[in-house]
C-alpha cells in the first residue's frame, strides 16, 4: 500500500513537472529567447518583409509619402493596418505540445512564411509562419535559431492568424488608380479613332482645358474641376496576372484611347483602354466594325506594364469629349 502510495506521488509530481515544462508559458524566459513575436514599436517598424516558399515576395517600406509595397507600387492601407494591429496583438498561448511537435515542425518547413521586421532600418525580428493553420484554428510560429515552435493567438479571438501574413502580390496591392496625395496637375485624354475629341486639362493656379475643337460657349469650371476630382477615387476590378490573351489584346486588341495623368512632383502615368472580345460571361454587347465587345467591361494596361479590367462606368467618365466641359449643367 505504502509503495503504491510511493509510486502514485512520483507519478503525480512528473506529471506536474511535464505540465509546467511542456504546456505553459514560462514569461520572460521564451519571451526573450524563442518567443518573442509581439511587436509592440510597430509605429517605428520601416520596413517588413514576408517571403514564401513559393518564391512569393512582398516587400513593406515606410515612407515619408506613405506605404510602398516592393518599391514601386501602393498596398492596400487596410492590409497594412492588419498587419501592424497583428504583430502588436499577437501572443504564445503555450508551446507545442510533445505530441503534435514534429508535425508542426514538418508544417513550419514546407509551408510557412518567414516574416523579417526593421525597425527604424534595423532588422529586430525573424519568425516563420505556418501557411495551414492547425486544429481550432490554431497557428504555429517559429522564431529563427529556435527549436521549439509556439501557438499564436489573438486576444478574445478563436482566429487563425496566419491568414495575416500574405505573400500574393494581387492580396496586398490596392486597385485604386492614379493614386497620390499629392494633386493632379494635368490630364490628358487621346481617343484612337476619334481624334476630335481629344483634350488636355491643366490645374496649377486655374483650371483649363485645351482641345483642337474648342466651342464658343464659355468653359464649364464647375463640371471640369469634378472631373479632376473623379480620379481621386478611380479603381479597377483587378489585375489580370493570370490573363492568357493579355499579349494578344495589347499587341491586337481594339483600343478606346490612353489617359495619361500627372501629379504634382510626380511622374507621368499612362492608362490604355481596350475592349473586351466577348465570352460567354457577357451580358452586355457592343458591336463595332461587325465585332462584337462585352460593353460592362474593358480592359486596361497601366503604365506599359500592368494589365487590368475595369467597369464601363469608370471608362465612361474618363472618355468624355471635350465639348461636354462648355455644356451648362441642368437643373
């Protein structure tokens, strides 16, 4: 009975002891060593990187002029604040337990993201993200250099947070055209057939427009000012990456004309609008020259490089003729 007793207490305190080893979280110990993920400087980070196994890579630069993403393009503000919101949220619920390591392991080897964060230009934090998250949405996380990966959650939420960290060019770009702080100097608007109706608008210390075909009535400043201001707040559906006749529509395709946009202290940015062929999508038809077009959406090619979709309304109000601007607005 006593050696029972005996055996019963070891088993007891052994159990104690893999419990408080395994399954909590010692503090300061794995916060300064291996669990470090909760950034709480985010307002200094500069730079954030986010690389998957794929060959997907998204680079974050903080600007004076806002965010950049991979140099050049803008990303979505709400896709940036998610992440900041996250790396300042996210906390070690308790290590992995001994029994699922090696397969959160294996996960975090083949199919993770490794996120780099800088802050004020200095890399600070290196961690690994598995991409699947596990049972109950939970997630794994690996700082580098350590061995024993830890769950991640969110405070009050059953979410699984590697969803947060994308790695695809088409989630973190925003479809939002023409897109600065700074203000529009000069639009100009050139038709591929019809050349009469081209103009250019100027807005320094006035507003102006300049066409070939100008009438006598006096100028609309009212309706030529809210065109300026339409393309503050110009998007396209999306980007066409995947596009197999991108080429043939560029090389081929029928051409409505090019919008070509400049801001103040910026540089010249050009938008080429293209019909649509029809499919079997179309609901909508357009026939010109006996071919048929899809007449709710056009295609696009931003800056000689970019191919996109976007709606009819949107191209409508970009291809106005100049006449429209010496009309007076009805009551």
């Amino acid at each position: 009975m006593k050696k029972n007793l005996l055996y019963l207490s070891i088993l007891v305190i052994l159990s104690g002891l893999t419990y408080y080893f395994v399954f909590t979280d010692h503090g300061n110990e794995f916060s300064s060593k291996e669990a470090n993920f909760t950034i709480k400087d985010t307002a200094n980070i500069s730079t954030v990187f986010l690389s998957s196994m794929k060959g997907e890579n998204i680079k974050l630069d903080r600007t004076e002029n806002g965010w950049k993403l991979n140099d050049s393009m803008i990303p979505r503000i709400d896709a940036i604040n998610l992440l900041l919101a996250t790396l300042y949220e996210q906390k070690v619920s308790n290590p992995v337990s001994l029994n699922i390591h090696d397969e959160a392991i294996k996960e975090l080897s083949t199919n993770s993201t490794k996120v780099e964060i800088y802050i004020k230009g200095k890399k600070t934090t290196v961690f690994y993200v598995a991409k699947n998250q596990a049972a109950n949405n939970l997630t794994y996380m690996l700082m580098e250099g350590a061995k024993r990966p830890f769950i991640i959650k969110l405070p009050l939420q059953n979410t699984f947070v590697g969803i947060r960290y994308m790695t695809g060019l088409a989630e973190w770009r925003t479809n939002q055209l023409f897109f600065s702080s700074n203000p529009v100097e000069k639009i100009e608007v050139v038709y591929k057939d019809s050349v009469q109706h081209n103009f250019t608008v100027y807005n320094n210390d006035s507003i102006t427009l300049e066409s070939a075909n100008k009438p006598t009535n006096s100028l609309n400043s009212k309706r030529l000012k809210a065109y300026v201001g339409f393309y503050e707040n110009l998007y396209c559906y999306g980007f066409e990456t995947s596009y197999m006749f991108k080429d043939s529509i560029i090389n081929n395709g029928r051409q409505l004309g090019t919008v070509s946009l400049k801001r103040k202290n910026g540089k010249t940015e050009t938008l080429c609008i293209y019909f649509k062929p029809k499919s079997q999508d179309t609901k909508s038809v357009i026939t010109i020259d006996n071919t048929a077009y899809d007449f709710n959406v056009f295609y696009g090619l931003l800056n000689k490089q970019d191919f996109l979709s976007i709606d009819k309304e949107s191209v409508e109000k970009m291809f106005r003729t100049n006449k429209e601007f010496y009309e007076m607005d009805t009551k």
